[in-house]
C-alpha cells in the first residue's frame, strides 16, 4: 500500500467522470429501514445499564452506583446524564422530565439530585406539570 501510494498518477476525464458517478450514487439512506424491533417504554426493563458488561447498576450511597456484575464504580452525576442521553435516543418525541429520569433510573434514591442534575446539563422549558428539559 505505501509504494501503491508513493507512485504519481495523473488523472484523466475517465477519472473524473467515475469520481462523479460514485458521488451521484451514494445514498445516505439506510438500506434497512424497518428492521428495528418494536418497543414501549412501560414494557422495557428500567435501571442504569452499565457500560461495559451490560448489567444494572446499584445505588452506593450518595454519590456512586456500582456495577451489580463487575463492581465497577461510576458517579450518579455521568450515570443520569447517560441515561437521559439514551432515553432521548430510545424515545426520541417522549419529554425529559425529573419524574421520568426518576422512574428509569430506578436506582436513585432522591428526585431533588436528579433534578438538580437535569438543571444543571439542560435547559428547562415550562412551568409547574408541564416541566421538561431539553
């Protein structure tokens, strides 16, 4: 590869008009657009999922949740803000509230710290019932 590299080519209408091809080709479509699975939130198992071995998490005092599997060790702080991030992705239309990090989190104790977590990395909208963060 480096001497195929290394050697000067000079390029030519026919070059060109490949270059162009392949362009006009290319598809930014996914070639299987409905092969996800179908799910519901109340139907899916909630609890922080780790990272690297995939099993849940469990609240260690105030300011930890620990790996049930590994042991391994993360803040709540980065463990909630993972988790919004991945119901944003699950549940792309649904509103980010203190209420229902709380429920999906299962895990932490105290809806004022999520609330203090959401407040702190997100901007809130709304007032009263209506409350969500984006």
């Amino acid at each position: 590869m480096e001497d195929f590299d290394r050697t000067p080519s000079k390029l030519n209408d026919r070059h060109k008009k490949l270059a162009e091809r392949l362009i006009s080709l290319h598809s930014n479509k996914s070639p299987y657009p409905n092969r996800l699975p179908t799910y519901e939130y109340r139907k899916l198992t909630k609890g922080i999922v780790h990272t690297k071995c995939n099993s849940f998490m469990v609240s260690d005092g105030e300011k930890v949740v620990v790996c049930e599997k590994c042991g391994d060790v993360e803040s709540i702080e980065s463990a909630v803000l993972r988790t919004v991030e991945e119901l944003k992705f699950l549940f792309p239309d649904i509103k980010i509230t203190t209420s229902l990090v709380y429920e999906w989190c299962r895990v932490i104790k105290s809806k004022k710290m999520i609330r203090r977590i959401l407040m702190k990395n997100y901007k809130a909208i709304g007032y009263g019932r209506w409350f969500y963060y984006e």
